[in-house]
C-alpha cells in the first residue's frame, strides 16, 4: 500500500495534464476578450458609418 501512494505522489502526468488545460482556458478567454473588443469596436464604426450616411441622404432630399 506504502508503495502505491508513493508512486501517486511521483506520478505528474496528471498535474501536467491540469496546467495544459489552464493555459488552454486562459487563451480561450483572452481570444473571447479580444474578439468580443474587436466586435464591438467594429459594431461602432459600422454605425457611426450608417449615421453619416444617413445625414447625407437626409441632408440631400431637403
């Protein structure tokens, strides 16, 4: 029984396995932040876009 827990304890496959997984985690939600930001940004240049146009279209049928 001694043995099996000292090889358990030896054994750091699994822990290996566990900070693949986090750093995999931490890039996914660093891309969602970052994609999520980009979105957004893009969203607002869109409509301000929009806007301007619209002024014009408006501006011109007066």
């Amino acid at each position: 029984m001694k043995t099996i827990f000292a090889r358990f304890v030896q054994d750091e496959s699994g822990a290996t396995a566990i900070e693949y997984g986090l750093i995999a985690a931490l890039i996914s939600v660093a891309l969602i932040t970052g994609a999520t930001t980009l979105g957004n940004t893009l969203n607002a240049q869109f409509q301000s876009l929009s806007d301007k146009m619209n002024d014009a279209k408006n501006a011109q049928g007066s």
